[in-house]
C-alpha cells in the first residue's frame, strides 16, 4: 500500500512540475500548428537524450539539470527519468499509460523506451500503447530499408505491424584475453581464435586446453544463457495462451551449464552476472579466458572492470551468432506532438549518417546496415581498448545472421527466473527436479495468469 | 447579561490540535487497509499493461494462498527471525545488566550505548549490500580466513542454506541488539534499587541476583520485547531481499512472508498479496492484543498470573 501512495505523490509531483513547466513555453513560432509545446519522453536514463543531443539536427539547448530539452521550435523535450532497477521503470510508465486517455496534452506521453526484454510488452497489438510507425507516416519499408531485419521483427506485434524503432543493434561478439590465449594457444590473432571457438564443440575442445593450463573459459553459466536464449523456436508464452513451454535449448543451457561447470570450465564461484565476483573476472588478475559481449557491454561493462592496460582484449566471432539488448523508441498512442515524434525516430533511427556519427562516438554498433559495412572497412572505428582493432568488422557479419527468437510478454520474468531456479541446481544445493518444481512456483506467483509449464520432451 | 464566558470549553482546542493526525491516518493508512481488505476478495492484477479485474471471486485468494508455499515462507521468516533474536536478547540481557551496575563501575558506559545503538542507525539495505560483498566467495571474508589458513576452498556463504539463514540472523542481530539492551536497562533502572540492597546484604551472588531479582522484575518488558520483536520479525524484508536478490536462495529457503508479498506486487496482483496481507494483520493483530493485555495490568509485576495470585491473597 506504502507503495501506491508513493506512486500517487509523485505522479503529483510529476504533474506539478510539468505544469510549471508548461509557463515558461508561451513563446513558440507557428510551424508546429496543431502541435503541442511539451514533448514527454519516459526512459530509464539519459543515453537517449545524449543521443538526440549528439545527432538531432533541432535541439537548441538542455537545461542545466537534464530534464529539459528546448528545441529550435519552443517546443520542450520533458525527459521523465526512473531507474530500470526492480522494474521502477515499467511500474511509472504503466501508470502513466492507463492514464494516457485522460491526460491534458501537454501531460500525455509522447515517446518511450523499451528494451528488447520487455519491448514485447508494449508492442501488443490489443494494448495499443505503442503507434504503428504507419500511422505516424513512416514506411518502414522504405525510411527503414537500412535497419537490420531482426531489429524490425522485435518491435512488431504479432500481426507483423512494426510499433517502435531502434537506433543501436546489439549483436554480441566472443571477447578474449590476449596474454591468456599467447599463453595456451600460442598466438593471441583474432582468426585463429576465430578458428578455436567457431561453434560449441569446438569451443569445448578448446575449452580443455585452456583449463590444463588452469584458466577458465567464461566465468558464469549466465554468460551463455543469451546464446541459447534467444535462438528458441517458440516464444516462452505463445499469444493467447497461459501456458509457459520451457524450449529444449534452454533445457540445453541448463544441461551444457551443469556440465561445463563439473568440468571446470566455468568459474564455480561466480554466480550469475552483474555482481562483485562478475566483475572482478574482467580484472586482470582473473583467470577467465573471455566474456561473450556486445558492443555496449565492452565499453560499459568490460572497460571499467579492466584495471590492466589497453589492448590486452580482443573480439572474434561468437560459437553462435546472438543479439543482447537494445532500446527501442516508441510513439506513444495518443501523443499530441506526432510530427515531433516522427521527425525524432527518423532522425535516430534511420539517418546513416547521424547513426554513423552515435558510432564513432559512443562506439555503438547502430541500425544500419551499410553503414556498419563501412565501418567495419573503415580504420578510423577502430578501438583503442581493444589495441587498434576494428571490432566493426567482427560485429558486421554476426548483425547479418541474427535470428531472433519470438517474444512474448512474459520474457523477462522468464528468463530472470529459469536462471535463478538453475542456479540452484548447477551449485549443487537443489536436485533437478527441484529446480524445476522451483521455477514453476516462481513463474506462477510472477504472472498470475499463467496456469501451467510445459517441459520439453 | 448573559452568562457567555462562564464555561470555557478547551476541549475542542485539543480536538482541533490532534485532528491533523486523523485526517492523515484516515487518509493515508485507515483507507488503504480497507482497499487492502477489500480487494484480496477480488481477482485483480496486471498482464502486462492489460488489467485483469477486479472481478468479486469471494474467498478464492486466501484458498489458493493456503495451497501455496505461503506456510514454508512462514516457517522461514520464524527461522530466520530466531536465529537473529536468541543472540539479540542474551547479548541484550548480559549488556543491560553489566551497564546498570553500580559495582561494575563500566568507564564510558554512555559511550557504548552510543555505539552499539548505531548499527541500527544504518539502512537495512545499505547493511545487506555490505554483507553481500564482504561474504562473496571471492571477498574479504573468504581471503582472510583462507589466509590464516582456516580454510583451504573459499567457503560459498551465500550458496549455502546454513550461510545464508546464519548471515540474514547476524545482521538482524547487529542491528537490533542495540535497541533491546536500551530498552532492557530503562527497565532495570526501574527496579528499586532497596531489593538489590536487601540481596546483597542477604548474601546474593550476581547470577543469584540476575536470575531471581532482575528477571522476574523485568518480565513485562521483556515480554514486550519479545512480542514487538516477533511483530518486526514477522515483517521482516530489507535484509535478506537485498541479500539474496530478491530470489530467496538457496532453493526459497531464505524467502519471508513479505518478500512473498513482495512477489505478488511485481505483477500488481492486489488481490493476493492482499489476501496475504490480511493474513499478516490477523497474526499481528493477535499479537497486538497480548501486548496490550499485558501492558495494560494495574498489577505489581504486569503479568496475569502474578495478578491472580495477589487477589487470592487479598482474599485470604
């Protein structure tokens, strides 16, 4: 109940401030028409709103504190910032959302984020929260012809209506230790690693000359989890249904995890990701011979993990292409600044040449796909962490074969927790039928509405 | 002339002064507990941003919550609360004693009030953060016994159920065993100082005096203690939520009642963790009522029992 009243106070607060916000807009030049002044923009961080800063061609000025956008227009950009955390994010977008109807114009949303892990949610065709690009006058076949296909397939509904864009694409890369691999192997060059880790058997060969040696191949069994994850044939929860159906390549990931992780190949004492003993496999004196990361990961979770010099890290191709990621800009139904919105999504999505600039600024691998080939040719991307190396020309050919696995709206809960009730049973403090009976408990009191889990085979 | 200042009413001055707290519970809690009561009869969550309900489904919530696990959490939520109060309150007890006498002559007595007092002082979480990392299998704890060569193999604190209950105890223990021996002293300080006087003078020895002076005199206190205890316990949260990620590992064997209500939440199902929390009012309700029967007795030592014996006495 504590939580409701906070939730009402600062949706108060909310409303106050954007009120007084509305006082200082009264001049505005007449080019918007029937636009409104205020544009509200939900996400989880300002990421966005340094990428509008850095590439949309309108932006006048931001406030001091970051929470107002002015562009050349009047119009103000209203950037509404809750953490992703415990799920804070989707609770205040929720809540704005079901009031989305009843809200004053320059109170509705106008644009929000969503990742790839929940973006199935807000892309529901009976929901409508989120606009078809169509409607707002994009043709994604033609504005978009650019973005890699499986980026447009994420933020579809399940008529194949695309409601929501994104700039950046994540496909994930094998990153290694150099002085590790001179030390096994012999030779630290990305296509002879390439070579050694190219698929999973393979990579369990060599797996065993790197733990003779006493280093570990990954550190955490969840490291793996997003290569089998995301190429599942069916999405966790078919449309329509309340039935989970668990894929056999996640029973896979629990059956090569429990393995890897009896063979030595895996830190025992690193339990899952995005914590102390995580991050400290990424130090140097770590024994993990390499993280499986896409371009965001390298430079927001490697680089500041990494206490040794630059160069030391090398990309090569991953045992399986994957996607990890992703935020996707939505219009949001019931926006009274559709023109705004469109202009924004094109400029960020859909502009080669502002996403080749988000590129070499912020080294992110972006939703173009012959912009990417030009810069995995181009020296000029290469990456000083990674000691010169273009890792472009290695995220290129994954983005080309991603196949994204279906979604669905339950996927988050999904995946958080079939890797939270294995984990039990890879350290050894549950069998495996408990940890089956576990998730099935978990999942249930997640998702109300789920009646029942189906287990392969 | 009319008699219009004879009275003066300064009855509604203190109605008037005390009508904030009114309005505000009425609104802030009084309301929501009745939400809270009146929705666990509703199926009433979120899929997604799609809202189910509420639909009237009577007592279906607390069926299905009595075929859950909500009994296991239950059992769980006491564990851990034991595990953390048996140290609290023999620590506290032994503290107060040793603060309150005179002979110990204790230099800086309110120097350690102060500092046993501000473990408390400090967020839960903030407090399970730090336990979460120093207890990690690669973390300080782990290096130093290992460097004095207790153990060879770093031990898996929190993969293990004994490690993971034992931690959660600990810290609740660190963080209230302050505010027990406080609350322990006020009530020894109470005690006439002419009994501890007539047992000395009688040849009483510390633990003599401890077990049948002390003691008895402090049992409502002590009795308050416990039960404000087992009511803070019942909801207890921060610390093993923070600790174990919210998950309750290893195996749900660290999952409290709220946490499970806290489950519910995620998805906005009001009408379950409703139901849950009328459960819990229920049982702190009960435990409420014995507080107040016992603080509440006009008689010498507080309790009931004392309390029959003195009118049989009367009566004789």
């Amino acid at each position: 109940m504590k939580k409701r009243i906070i939730s009402i106070l600062l949706v108060a607060v909310i409303t106050a401030s954007s009120l007084a916000g509305c006082g200082k807009s009264s001049s505005s030049d007449a080019e918007g028409g029937e636009e409104g002044k205020v544009i509200n923009v939900y996400s989880w961080n300002d990421e966005f709103r340094k990428r509008v800063e850095a590439v949309y061609p309108k932006v006048k000025e931001t406030s001091k504190d970051g929470t107002v956008t002015t562009l050349n227009d009047g119009t103000e950009i209203h950037w509404i910032i809750n953490p992703n955390q415990d799920g804070v994010y989707q609770q205040k977008l929720d809540e704005a959302l079901m009031k989305q109807a009843d809200a004053s114009a320059d109170d509705k949303v106008d644009i929000f984020l969503s990742e790839t892990d929940y973006v199935n949610k807000y892309t529901d065709a009976d929901a409508d929260v989120a606009m078809p690009l169509t409607s707002l006058g994009i043709n994604p076949d033609t504005d978009m012809a650019e973005q890699y296909e499986f980026t447009k397939v994420t933020a579809s509904d399940v008529n194949g209506v695309q409601r929501g864009s994104t700039w950046q694409c994540c496909p994930g890369l094998l990153v290694y230790r150099r002085d590790i691999a001179m030390d096994v192997f012999g030779t630290d060059d990305p296509e002879a690693i390439g070579q050694k880790v190219k698929d999973w058997d393979t990579l369990k060969a060599t797996a065993e000359e790197l733990k003779a040696k006493g280093y570990y191949t990954f550190s955490s069994y969840a490291d793996t989890f997003r290569l089998y994850g995301n190429s599942i044939e069916a999405s966790w929860v078919s449309p329509g249904e309340t039935t989970v159906k668990v894929d056999q390549k996640i029973m896979d990931w629990v059956k090569d995890s429990k393995e890897w992780l009896d063979a030595g190949y895996l830190d025992k004492s690193v339990k899952g990701q995005w914590n102390d003993d995580w991050n400290k496999a990424m130090g140097s004196s770590a024994k993990v011979f390499a993280f499986l990361f896409p371009a965001w990961g390298i430079d927001f979770t490697l680089k500041p993990n990494w206490d040794g010099e630059n160069g030391v890290w090398g990309v090569t191709n991953p045992p399986q292409e994957y996607n990890w990621g992703g935020s996707y800009i939505h219009a949001c139904t019931g926006t009274d600044n559709p023109e705004h919105v469109k202009d924004i999504i094109l400029a960020l999505t859909a502009d080669k040449k502002n996403l080749l600039k988000l590129s070499k600024d912020y080294a992110e691998f972006t939703n173009t796909r012959s912009g990417m080939q030009e810069a995995a040719g181009d020296a000029s991307y290469s990456s000083e962490f990674l000691g010169g190396q273009n890792s472009f020309q290695y995220f290129a050919p994954v983005a080309e074969n991603i196949q994204i696995a279906p979604l669905s709206a339950y996927d988050q809960g999904c995946v958080e927790l079939i890797q939270n009730s294995f984990s039990d049973y890879f350290q050894g403090a549950v069998d495996f039928d408990k940890a089956k009976a576990n998730f099935e408990t978990a999942i249930i009191e997640r998702y109300p509405d789920i009646t029942a889990i189906q287990w392969p085979e | 002339m009319k008699t219009k200042h004879k009275k003066i009413d300064y009855a509604k001055w203190g109605y008037f002064f005390i009508l904030p707290f009114f309005v505000s519970f009425f609104i802030f809690s009084f309301i929501p507990l009745i939400d809270t009561i009146r929705y666990s009869f509703f199926e009433y969550y979120r899929s997604g941003i799609k809202e189910v309900g509420p639909n009237f489904i009577g007592i279906e919530n607390y069926i299905s919550l009595l075929g859950s696990d909500m009994l296991k959490y239950a059992a769980n939520t006491l564990i851990l609360w034991i595990i953390g109060f048996i140290p609290q309150i023999v620590i506290a007890l032994v503290l107060a004693e040793w603060f309150v006498d005179a002979r110990l002559k204790i230099h800086g007595t309110q120097f350690f009030k102060v500092v046993i007092y501000l473990p408390n002082l400090i967020m839960a979480s903030a407090f399970a953060m730090l336990f979460f990392t120093m207890f990690s299998t690669n973390g300080p704890v782990n290096e130093i016994l290992m460097s004095i060569g207790l153990i060879k193999e770093p031990f898996d604190f929190l993969g293990s159920v004994f490690g993971t209950r034992s931690l959660v105890g600990f810290m609740n223990f660190l963080m209230w065993f302050g505010n027990s021996t406080i609350m322990l002293m006020a009530a020894i300080m109470g005690i006439s100082p002419d009994v501890f006087e007539a047992s000395e003078l009688d040849g009483c020895n510390s633990i003599q005096r401890f077990f049948y002076i002390t003691l008895p005199q402090i049992r409502p206190i002590l009795a308050y203690t416990l039960i404000t205890a087992i009511i803070g316990g019942l909801q207890m949260f921060d610390v093993p939520q923070i600790l174990t990620n919210g998950q309750g590992t290893p195996d749900r064997t660290s999952m409290t009642l709220i946490m499970f209500l806290n489950s519910h939440l995620k998805s906005r199902n009001y009408g379950m963790a409703g139901a849950l929390s009328v459960y819990l009012f229920i049982v702190s309700g009960i435990l409420c009522f014995f507080v107040y029967r016992m603080t509440n007795n006009d008689d010498p030592d507080g309790s009931k029992a004392a309390a029959k014996k003195a009118k049989k006495q009367r009566r004789r």
